[in-house]
C-alpha cells in the first residue's frame, strides 16, 4: 500500500481562532477602505454598494480570510503525516434525509421565534435599516448577499474551520465539544460587530455548532444559516412597505391588539424546540468518532511504503550541511522513521529501506503490528556484501571507494580489509602503495592489488 500525499486541513486552536476572527474583521476594513476608494473614483456613494452592491461587497470582505485559512492549510500540507479532520464528512444517524430537512427548518423556525423579545433590547444599525428597506431595489443582490455567500462563507470559517479545530483540540476532555460549540458562538456573534445582533447570533450559532458537531455535515450548517437569512430577506421583499426595526411581537399586537396570540406563538416555538432537539439527540450519533485526528494513513495493520524524496524536501535538512550524502541520507531516514512512529496508534512495526551497498534508497517499508502486539512477520533477511557496505561509516566508505578503484576484488575481500584493520594501518598503507606506484618505472610490471593487501598484512604484525 503506498502512502500519498493527501491535503491537509487547517486545524486552529483558540488562540488561532481569535487569529481567523481578527483576519476577517480585517478583511471587512479592507472591503470598506477599498470600497471608498472605488466610490471616490466613480464619484459613488458609499450606499450605493450597501444598496445596490451589497454582495459584491460582501465577497470583497471574504477575500483576506479565505487567503489567510489556505495559506495555513497550504503550511500543514508541508508537515508530513500531518493530523487531520475533513470538513464534511456527513453521518445522518437513523434519520433519512428529508426527515432531517424538515427537523432542521422547525428548529430554526421555532429559534428564530424564541430570539424575537431580544430584537426589542437593542436598535438596529443603520446599515442593516438601508438594506431591508431597499431590499425591493436589488432583490437578486440582496438574497445573493444575505442568503447565499453569508451563509457559506461565514460556516465554513466558523464552524468549517474554527469549531473543527476546537473540537480536535479539546478531543481529550470530556467536556471537549461544548467548549468548542459555546467558543464558535461567540465568535460568531462577535464578528457581527454589533449588539442588536450578538444575542441572536450567539443562540443560533449554539444550535448550528451542535448539529454540525453531531452530523460533521457543513451542509446541514449552512442550510440552517440559509433557512435564518432567507426567511429574514424574503419577508421585507414581500412586504416592503415594512418598518425594519418592527418585531413579530408589534406586528402581532398591531394587527391583533392583544399579544396573547405572540406569547402564546413563543410558547409553541419553546415546545416545537425542545422536540426538535429531543429528535436530533436521540437518531443522530452521540459521540462522533469523525472529528478525532485521523495519523495521516498509518492507522492499521498492514505493510505500507513511502517516498524517500518527501522527506528530503519537507524536513528541513540541507544536504549542503553533510559531509556527504550518505550521512544526510541516514539522518532523513532516522527522521523518516521518527514521524512514522508518531503517525501511527500501533505500538510496533518493522522498519526497513530499499537502499543497497552504495545505492540511495528510495523508498521506505514498514510492516505494522496490530494492537494486540501480534507482530506481523517481517521478511527474512540475510546479511550481504552490499548491506555490509551500507553499514560503513563516510572514513571507511571513501576507503573501501580507494581500495575498489585499485582493482581488489571482489568487495568482499574490502570489507574484510576495513573491518579488521585499524584506520591508521589502512591509510599509511594505502600511502605507501600509491608512493610506490609514483616511483614505478614504465617498463616494470605495475604494482598489483595484492602487493597493497602484503604491505597491510606486514604493516599489521609489525604494530602486533
């Protein structure tokens, strides 16, 4: 089975994530610097892109934040067997599909009722009064905007890629995915950068990280996100001659009078709620397994190999630091095999390279063990002459290159050479026989590689 190099994901923990937030607060700032100027520019307004404009705007907001999260997904891509969690990997539990279409719009219906007391306890901005009052002049733009980018864009940065990083990040504790729900909440409420938002924002971000966390489904976020902006966008195109700042519970109490039929309306929502959330407890998974770290690949027992040239150019060891190659080689395959240990739950493995004698390796192989310590049969290897040349250390080598290019033969007999005499006794050898080769005549027979193993062996018994 051969390992590959898959992507990696963007794993923040809170520290980061407060980092994500302040890119894309950023990222607003720009949109309006740079909207500012294209508006002196063309002689605009600044309304005429909240108007007119809004989605355009909006996705000019989006740019900073989305460069900045791949740029750090790009830098995990460059850690070999980097942890990772997909940001969709849907599990529905026992429900079907359009069961839990249907589920999902009653909650956020029956949310959205719930939050409406809060609408009253702050005013509404400006620019959220201009939009929904000119929503009729753009109709496309504005559901374009509202419904379809905020929605996209804002779950996959915050619960695609801030709560799928709290999650990893508090996996060891119990308490884990309320931590990382509650944070995601707050954030997202916090990036809507006014209180008239805050409270709505943070209960329905509750709701959205809770069934994200327990379906691992980005859709299913993003179309409650949808189903809340929608419905909120649709309603002023409808009626627009509606005052923005009006709350259900006006509307009610002017058509009716009374605001039995809205307490009692909010009521309904609190029981409609608690049944929907009742539902999603009990058919979606508990405790999904899909949001522990996958160790990139090396999670069960089998026989794997890798690349020896993805660690040459990601671990951050310049050959030019080597005496010579074989001794980075060595260092890349003692770090090769350090990040495959890490990688990996199984407790042990066989570790072996295709590298002969003088010959780079290329590959790594390793045969790992189950979790019950069975280990798995590694291949039987006998020791020979080229296994025997890779276990020299560069000093040997280079001689064992000298010896060989003096035409000793076979390598056998090298090894030999090198392993029983001293480094001493080869280099003032090999000396002597190259000073006697300078001093040959060319009518005398050349000196043969047997003279040099005679003067070694002499050499010998005098220092004996």
């Amino acid at each position: 089975m051969e390992i590959t190099d898959k992507p990696k994901y963007y794993l923040p923990g809170l520290g980061q994530s407060w980092l994500v937030v302040a890119v894309l607060i950023g990222g607003s700032i720009v949109a309006g610097i740079a909207a500012a100027i294209i508006g002196v520019v063309k002689n605009m307004s600044f309304d005429y892109f909240t108007n007119n404009n809004f989605a355009l705007l909006y996705a000019m907001q989006m740019v900073l934040p989305f460069l900045f999260i791949w740029l750090m997904g790009y830098n995990r891509s460059r850690e070999p067997f980097a942890e990772s969690i997909k940001i969709d990997k849907p599990h529905i539990g026992k429900f079907n599909f359009i069961t839990l279409v249907i589920v999902l719009i009653v909650a956020t219906f029956a949310t959205m009722l719930l939050l409406d007391p809060f609408n009253e306890i702050f005013e509404m901005p400006d620019i959220f009064k201009d939009m929904f009052k000119n929503a009729g002049n753009n109709p496309i733009d504005t559901l374009i905007g509202v419904a379809i980018l905020a929605p996209l864009c804002e779950e996959f940065i915050l619960r695609g890629t801030i709560e799928r990083g709290l999650l990893a990040t508090y996996r060891s504790k119990k308490s884990g995915p309320l931590k990382a729900i509650l944070w995601s909440a707050f954030l997202f409420a916090l990036i809507h950068l006014n209180p008239w938002q805050a409270v709505a924002a943070f209960a329905l971000g509750c709701l959205i990280g809770w069934v994200y966390y327990r379906t691992h489904s980005i859709w299913a976020a993003i179309f409650i996100h949808f189903v809340n902006n929608f419905s909120a966008i649709i309603l002023f195109l409808i009626y627009p001659n509606l005052d923005p700042e009006a709350t259900t519970k006006q509307i009610i109490e002017a058509e009716t009078g009374s605001t039995t039929l809205y307490w009692a309306m909010v009521a309904g929502g609190a029981v409609l709620l608690a049944l929907c959330i009742y539902l999603l407890n009990k058919y979606l998974p508990k405790r999904p397994q899909s949001f522990v770290p996958q160790k990139k690949e090396l999670i069960a027992e089998g026989t794997y190999t890798i690349s020896i040239d993805r660690f040459k150019e990601r671990l951050n060891m310049p050959v030019t630091a080597y005496a010579n190659f074989r001794d980075f080689q060595r260092d890349v395959l003692k770090k090769a095999e350090q990040q495959i240990r890490k990688s990996t739950s199984l407790k042990q493995f066989h570790f072996s390279h295709d590298g002969k004698g003088r010959r780079a390796a290329t590959t790594i192989t390793i045969h790992l063990t189950d979790v019950t310590g069975k280990v798995l049969p590694a291949p039987k290897k006998v020791v020979t002459t080229e296994d025997k040349i890779e276990m020299l250390d560069s000093e040997q080598l280079r001689l064992f290159d000298e010896f060989s290019s003096f035409g000793i033969k076979p390598e056998s007999t090298c090894l030999d050479i090198i392993n029983n005499y001293s480094i001493e006794v080869l280099k003032s050898n090999l000396a002597y026989y190259k000073e006697q080769l300078k001093k040959r005549k060319p009518e005398q027979e050349p000196l043969s590689a047997g003279y040099l193993i005679t003067c070694i062996k002499k050499e010998r018994i005098k220092l004996l």
